[in-house]
C-alpha cells in the first residue's frame, strides 16, 4: 500500500499502522514507541492535549519536561510567530541570540559565557569535548543510570548493566574512556585517584532521570570539592533541572557550582535546541579569535542551527518569564498539591510504596520497605518496580485521560491547575483500587 502524501486514518491505532510503513519502527524516539500503539497527538493547550480521535489527557510529560509554562503559552507563541514572518533562519548572527545568552548569564550563576548547540545531547557531546581539551586528559567519570543523551560518549552506564555497552554501533573506544560510578562519595574519590586519565565528571544534578533515584545528601558539594582536587572539570547536567529547580537551575537553588552546564528543553521554551555554559576561562577554548596549543579556537564547534532566529526567540519568551518566578513557584506549588494528595491516597488504602520528588517532579515508587520514602533504599530497589506494575499504572492513569512523563513519574507545569490535580487524584486512586485487586501493589 502506498501512503505518500496523505495522512487519513481518525485513530491513533491505525496512524500507527501507517507510521510502520513509512518511519523506523513507526516512531521519531524510541522512548514514544507504546505497545500496542502510540497515541497520536493533535492539539495541547495548557496542562491539556488532545488525542487525535478527541480523547482529552491532563499532560504530565510536557514535552519531556520543557514546557515549564504550559502548552501553546500565549508569549512563547506570539514570539515564534512575529519571528516566522521576519525569517526562520539566516545563518548569521542576530540580536535575540545575544538577548537569550544575557538572559541565560543573569539566571544561571556560573553562566560567565554561554553557547548555543541544537538539543540536549549536542549539548553534552560539546560540554565532554571541552571538559578533555580543559583538563587535557581522556575519560570522563559518570554515574549509573544517569542520562545524558544518546550519543557515545553519554552511552556507557546509562542503563544497567552499567558496564555492558548499551547498543549496537557504539565505539568500544568510547566505553573504554568512560567511568561509571555509584553516587557515593568514596567510590568516586577512589576511581578518580586510581585512575589519572580521569579528567572530566559529569552529573544530572537531580540524581538519575530526574530524579527518580534521589543523590545522597551532600552529594554535589562533596563532587565539587573532589573535582579541585584531582583538578577534574565538572560538568552540571541541567537539562532538565535548569530554570526548574529554580529560575537559576539547582545551582542557583543550592549554592554549589559547576565548571559548565549543561542546558535544552526549557531554555528554548520547548523548541529544538540547547545550550553549554560554563567559566570564561573554559569557555575561552570555543573563542576562534583565541589559539590554545597550537588550535585556533581550542575546540572545534559548528553547527547549522545553533542559535536559531525562531528557537531564540521561544527561548527568550520563556526566560523572561521565567525571571519572574512565577512559573516555578505556580509549577512546585501544583506538583507539592499532587505528591501530598498522591501520598495521602496511598496511606488511606495502605499501600506499601513512597511518593517523593523536588520542585515540579513527582515519581512513584511501590514496594516492601519504603514506608512513604525512598531514601535508604538502593538504587536497584528503586528500578526493581516489576514492568507489570509500571504498565498497570501508566495504562489505568492513561484509560482515565492522565499522561504520565516516563516510568511512574512526570512534572507539572504552571498551568496545571488545582482541578486538573484533584482529577489526577481520582484517576490515581481508582488506577491504585485496580491495582490492590490485581495484586500488582502491596499493602503496607
Ligand atoms: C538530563 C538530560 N540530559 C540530556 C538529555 C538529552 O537531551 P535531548 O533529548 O534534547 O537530546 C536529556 C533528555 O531527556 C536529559 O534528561
């Protein structure tokens, strides 16, 4: 059958059947593929989307965790159209670039010099090149689970088994210049006194997918400090914590800060592109007017559309609210409503599990011990959740018009709005009813 040029199918089950014959596995991510069929989004507009067949869904994957503002937010859409109708791209240097980077410097504290890239993972490839030109040494220390992109050289350790290449066409050579640690304070200052190579370490600063597996506490000054003193460059993923944890990221939140960091999703207010910020020290090796070692500049960077003219424009509406910090405030403020009234629900039909998070993040955890948290269990209880149980509550809080991020987690926005939590509660709890009966959760 040939489909080219026309899209007919109504529902999203037969979009997919058409998706298989024209795009890889049907899918643009692997990570939307959802058996037996994705859905097929139409429309979002604040905390809501729209399934093509109509079916209404209180969204709390905001496109992975950019949307900090809600969907089709009205000065993030106004912006992007005003900059359509004067151009989508010149491939020149423009004033809103340099606006979004003196708005990325005033929030983001060790933000001395910033460069564009064009997405998370770009931004983490450019951010470990410069950390090994920085410190003149090959490997990078990183820690298991955490996710930073797809590319090489974020690869190893991001699923377990941590020290098992995670696909097929990775260069063994990457593997060998990585070190995967567990966050623990001892380990890495073993690894990166055992091993001189060791010149760069990189961390998601929420603890592993946002979150989900909480850093000890103490964790990132400990790192700082051990980063001085084996002269290593540190690098702060704040993809998804930057203007989340704070209008200034966890950095800002906490005090503790990083060589460079490492930015996407709400920086361009959702739109493709990212972006690596760091001293001008360091960031000096990206100066083509600057040579280091005989390399003029010291780090090679290109990039068609870095800094685009209608990504720049999204990225500086949104950062100009963000400075308000009315958004994270009304973004903590619904996921705190929904991780008590989640807890709360869980307590009432004794339920054996945790609710637990920071600022606009929740993440769900069931099993033996947990007694409301998460803290004291180990990483590999955390992700021991049986695939049975996660499906079950993805699926129910799916059937009941409320979409999850990935995993049993999600983030809330500023838009999300005390009814739309008090209808994810009631989802949640007859999800957890169904749940107790089929015996896929436990009581306390
Ligand atoms: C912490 C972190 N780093 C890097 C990335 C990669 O970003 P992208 O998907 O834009 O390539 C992600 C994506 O979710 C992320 O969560």
């Amino acid at each position: 059958m040939s489909n080219r040029g026309s899209v007919g199918p109504v529902s999203s089950q037969d979009l997919f059947e058409q998706a298989r014959t024209s795009l890889a596995g049907g899918v643009s991510h692997q990570g939307r593929y959802a058996p037996p069929h994705p859905k097929y989004v139409s429309r979002a507009k604040g905390s809501r989307k729209w399934e093509i067949d109509g079916t209404e869904y209180i969204d709390y994957a905001m496109g992975s965790a950019s949307l900090l503002l809600g969907h089709a937010h009205p000065e993030i859409v106004e912006a992007i159209t005003r900059q359509a109708a004067d151009g989508t791209f010149f491939a020149d240097c423009h004033p809103l670039e340099v606006e979004w980077a003196l708005l990325i410097q005033e929030l983001i504290p060790s933000a001395e010099r910033v460069r564009f890239v064009g997405s998370g993972t770009e931004a983490t490839l450019l951010a470990i090149r410069i950390g090994r030109a920085n410190s003149g040494r090959p490997k990078v220390l990183r820690f298991e689970g955490h996710y930073h992109g797809w590319h090489d050289y974020a690869a190893l350790g991001m699923n377990a088994p941590y020290d098992t290449m995670p696909t097929l066409g990775m260069l063994p050579a990457a593997a060998e210049a990585t070190v995967v640690v567990p966050p623990d304070a001892e380990r890495v200052e073993h690894a990166l006194a055992a091993d001189r190579d060791i010149g760069t370490i990189i961390c998601e600063v929420s603890g592993a997918n946002y979150g989900c597996v909480p850093l000890p506490s103490g964790f990132l000054a400990t790192l700082r400090n051990l980063a001085d003193q084996f002269d290593a460059t540190l690098i702060f993923d704040e993809v998804i914590t930057g203007f989340r944890w704070s209008p200034g990221g966890l950095q800002a939140r906490d005090g503790i800060f990083p060589d460079i960091t490492t930015m996407a999703k709400i920086v361009t207010g959702g739109m493709p592109g990212g972006a690596v910020a760091g001293r001008e020290s360091i960031m000096r090796l990206l100066d083509p007017a600057v040579e280091t070692q005989g390399f003029k500049p010291g780090v090679v960077h290109k990039g068609t559309f870095n800094g685009n003219p209608l990504v720049a424009a999204a990225g500086v509406a949104a950062l100009r609210e963000v400075k308000t910090g009315k958004p994270n405030a009304a973004a903590d403020k619904a996921a705190l409503r929904l991780r008590d009234g989640m807890g709360k629900i869980m307590q009432e039909h004794q339920v054996d599990g945790a609710v637990y998070g920071e600022s606009s993040t929740f993440h769900l955890y069931f099993g033996k011990g947990a007694h409301g948290k998460v803290e004291g269990l180990s990483a590999a209880e955390i992700r021991g959740v049986s695939s049975e149980t996660v499906n079950a509550m993805r699926s129910g809080l799916r059937r009941r018009g409320v979409d999850l991020m990935s995993h049993m987690s999600g983030v809330t926005s500023a838009a999300h709005t005390d009814d739309d939590i008090d209808q994810t509660l009631d989802a949640f709890e007859a999800t957890l009813r169904d749940m107790l009966e089929a015996g896929l959760v436990g009581r306390a």
